[in-house]
C-alpha cells in the first residue's frame, strides 16, 4: 500500500513547553486513523506541522512522496483539511464559498464537485445560504464538502463532530466512512470522541505530553492498557500522574512505544 | 492533437492555474465589498469627501488670486486624486488580508495550495477594481465640483500612477507582514501609515516646505520623486523622466524590500505558531 502521510520525528517547542516531542505518523492510503489524547497533548500541532500551517523545528514531513518543506503548495494538493471550529466566510453563499476553494485547489469549473459534496453530506438545500446563516453543524457539513473537493488522497479532520448533535455527527461519519470507501481517501482525524473513533477508525494513536504512547487498532490499545475500551485508556493517559515513560499495566507491550 | 482539459479537474502547475486561483480570491474580496456596504465608504464617500476638502481648500487659497488659484487647485487636487492611487492599492491589499484574519479563514486558505504571491496577486488584482471606482469617482468629483479636470495632464500623468501603485502595494506587503509578526493589535497601522506617509512625501507641496530635520526622510520616499514629477506637469512643463526614473527605482527597491520582509515574517509565523491566534 502506497504511504501518503510520513511524518519522521517531528518536534515543536513553544515558549514554555514542547508540545511534540518527536512524533512519527505514517499512513498508509485509504487507511482511517485517530489522533487522540487529552488536550495539550500535542494533537492539534500535530496535524497543524503535518498541513504546513506550522513549521517543525525538527523533523520531516512528506505527503504522497512531496516532502512539506520543500515543496508546501505541491504536498497541500493532495490533502484536505476541516475542523469543526472553524467558521464558513460570512459574506459568502455556500457555492460561492465552495467555488472559491475548488479553484483554489485549481478545478476550473467545481460545480460537479461541489454538486456531489454537498448531496453526499445531504445538504444540498443550503447552496444559496450565507455562512452567518448556518448552524455549527451545517458549517462543520460545508466543511468537510470544501475538503473533499479536490478528492484528496488525505483528509484531516480536527473534532470534526464537536458540539454537534447526534444525528448530524452521524452524518458526519457516515458521509466520511463512504469518501474513504469510494475514492481510497486516508483520514487523520483527532476527537475527543472516543465512541466515534471506535465506529470510524481502523487505528488509533495515543499522544500524551507530545509523545505517541500507543499505535494500534482500537480494541487492542483498550485490552493493551488493560481497559475495558478506549475512553478507558483516555482517562489513564489524561491523568496528571501518567507520564509518558510509565508501562501499560497489561501484559502486551509490543505495539505500545 | 492537443487535447481539450476537463474542466472538472484540476488544472496543471502553470500560469493558467496561478490566474485561476488569483481570479477565485479576487471573487471572493468582491463578495465581501458588495454585501456589505459600509466597505464601500472606502472607494466612494471617503475619495469624495477628500475631493470636497481640497478642492474647497483650493478654492479659498485662490480667492483673489486667479493665477496662485489656479495653480493650488491643480497641485491640491491632483495631488488628493493620485494619492488615492497609492492609499486605495495599499488599502485593498492590507485590508483584503486582515479580512481573512477577521473572518477566521487564514488558516482554511494556508493549508490549501495557493502560494503567497498568488494569494496577493488575487487581492491586488481586486484592488486595481476598487482603484478605478475610487480614483474614478475622484476625477468627476473634481470635474463637478471645482471643474478641474485631471485628464487635461495628458499621458504624463500614466508613469507616474504606475510609480504610485507600486509604492502602494509595497506599502501594504510591510503592513500584512507586521500583522503577521504582530498579531491583530498592528492592524491599525493599514490606515495608520499612510498619515505618515502622505506629509513626508511633499503630496500638494514641495519637501522644502518640510521641517528641515524631517527631509532626508522625505528625499528617501519614491512618491516624493512621483509628486515632484507631478506638479511639474501640473505648472505645465514636460514629464521629468528623471524624477520618474528614481521614484520608479526606489519603488522597485521598496518592492524587493517589502517581500522578502513579507517572506521573513510568514516564516516567523509558521515557526512560533501564530496561525493558532486565528483558529
């Protein structure tokens, strides 16, 4: 399987603290993987380095084979990016928004694109609404449909269901698990989540004070750290005393770094 | 055979896409002016408001005086309309940038692969829109009001707009790169500069009308170069192309400074994280 994410020892240092201590990602295309962790983990870094919104001060990043450094506008074409905290430009119609992002991403004419997101996340009535007239989750919706346009090979997701009901964020994932069926799309995606992470991905990525302390398929991180599932193995890694060095208390240790 | 692209899928790296992407920002800017209205007080009352204010400073100068009137009316206002060359593409540009900080969209355009000067160059390239409108409604509102009509200066006044742009949009690199650096705090300084700007650059005056001390600040400004050129053809000599050629240099010289300020700060910005200030 071709690798469209190699992210090798990234590192960044803020005033007071590293918030990613040598952090290694591959993922491999078509592949759905979680970035999860307490908050100040290090998850949002992260997926900000691996997008080129933030530089590393150690490490590479290459996505499909283009190294991000070198090359930042030729390794953005093939990923997209949607969070559920960012807002939709207030002046703009949703094609129009749409429109202006899929020439960005330079398809002369997105309509079709834009056309299929849209009816894909059954949101086709909201084409000739203003951002300031949509709801949170119909932003997040109009979102994801803006990332997908260019039919990325990767697709990163930061709390892409947060503070949206469950029906939406239902949509959400189901729209998100047929993408990735359909087009080979990998996911990254970070939640806090953890009943969401166990329906939409295949494997999981434990972040704690900057470091992956586990890589895995969900249920074996849960039996691994002996937890009934993974909001147990949440809880333990979100816990002041954990640090980073201490064993998982089952037996398994392979897979966790 | 050359075979027809499919529209529906991206074009290749070249100058057709650059002009595609450029198109697609400069729409959407269009968007944002035309639904909401106060933004065009910018293209449309302010240069008028300033036309009323000189051409009646003008007026008043010339009370009495027909030869020293004539003469101020034609540095006053034509001085105010080329300055809204220099303060409409300064303008457009900076506040074009801080409407992707307002709107939180900085971050959802980084992560896309538009490069920085295409991202200008759609701005910019808006900008020139808003220019027309402005400098536009300018020379009527000069040709109404006090029948000063700017295009009896002929073509000469053409390098010197040219000169003035440039300036303009230098100007405007420098703010969004101070904004970067600085955060949302700096961006008063997209209005702000171009008060200090205008007085040092001998506008309706000559700079030995400038304090002493304040010249050498003044002699450094390429639109000192293009307003000196300016009066001369208002007092009805020929273009000095020698006072083009220096304003054109430093203009270009102010150009290369301005990016690689530009460059140095979204380097900045991506190395502490800033973006975060916006998401």
């Amino acid at each position: 399987m071709d690798t469209v994410l190699s992210a090798r020892g990234l590192v960044k240092e803020f005033k007071r603290a590293i918030a990613v201590d040598g952090v290694d990602i591959e993922v491999k295309a078509g592949e759905r993987v979680a970035l999860l962790g307490p908050n100040g983990a290090g998850k949002t870094t992260t997926l900000l380095m691996i997008l080129g919104a933030i530089s590393p001060d150690k490490g590479e990043v290459e996505i499909c084979g283009v190294p991000q450094r070198r090359n930042r506008s030729h390794a953005a074409e093939h990923v997209g990016f949607a969070a559920g905290y960012l807002p939709l430009a207030g002046e703009m119609k949703v094609r129009e928004y749409l429109m202006m992002f899929g020439q960005i991403y330079g398809i002369p004419d997105p309509s079709k694109a834009i056309a299929e997101g849209l009816e894909r996340f059954r949101i086709q009535h909201l084409s000739e609404a203003k951002g300031t007239q949509l709801s949170s989750g119909q932003r997040t919706l109009v979102g994801i449909v803006r990332a997908v346009l260019h039919k990325p090979r990767l697709l990163v997701l930061d709390e892409p269901t947060a503070s949206l009901d469950p029906d939406v964020a239902g949509r959400v994932r189901g729209g998100i698990l047929e993408l990735c069926a359909d087009n080979g799309t990998a996911l990254l995606v970070t939640s806090h989540d953890m009943l969401e992470v166990e329906r939409l991905c295949e494997r999981v990525l434990f972040l704690s004070a900057g470091r992956i302390v586990a890589d895995g398929a969900p249920t074996e991180i849960a039996e691994r750290f002996g937890r009934e599932d993974l909001e147990g193995v949440f809880l333990h890694l979100a816990d002041e005393n954990y640090q980073p060095s201490d064993p998982p208390t089952s037996q398994h240790t392979d897979h966790i770094l | 055979m050359k075979t027809q692209h499919d529209p529906t899928t991206p074009l290749r790296p070249g100058a057709k896409r650059s002009w595609l992407r450029m198109r697609a920002v400069s729409r959407r800017h269009a968007y944002v002016l035309v639904r909401s209205p106060h933004r065009l007080f910018d293209v449309t009352l302010w240069p008028l408001v300033d036309v009323l204010m000189f051409g009646s400073l003008a007026s008043f100068i010339g009370t009495g005086n027909a030869s020293g009137g004539k003469q101020a009316a034609g540095y006053l206002l034509a001085g105010i309309i080329l300055w809204h060359i220099v303060y409409q593409s300064q303008i457009a540009v900076s506040t074009g940038f801080l409407e992707e900080t307002w709107s939180r969209n900085l971050l959802n355009l980084m992560v896309t692969p538009i490069r920085e000067m295409e991202y200008v160059g759609g701005v910019a390239l808006f900008g020139m829109a808003k220019l027309v409108i402005g400098v536009g409604l300018m020379m009527i509102g000069g040709f109404v009001f006090f029948s000063f009509n700017i295009t009896t200066l002929g073509l000469a006044v053409v390098p010197i707009a040219a000169v003035l742009l440039l300036v303009g949009w230098a100007i405007s690199l420098f703010v969004i790169g101070v904004v970067l650096r600085y955060g949302p705090g700096a961006e008063a300084l997209a209005w702000g500069v171009m008060f200090v700007v205008l007085p040092l650059s001998g506008v309706f005056y000559p700079i030995d009308a400038l304090p002493r001390a304040v010249r050498p600040i003044a002699l450094a400004l390429p639109t000192t170069y293009a307003f000196a050129a300016l009066r001369g053809v208002v007092d009805g000599e020929a273009l000095n192309w020698a006072y083009v050629g220096i304003g054109a240099g430093g203009a270009f010289v102010l150009s290369l400074l301005a990016f690689w300020f530009l460059v140095s700060m979204l380097k900045l910005f991506r190395r502490r994280g800033y973006v975060t200030r916006y998401a």
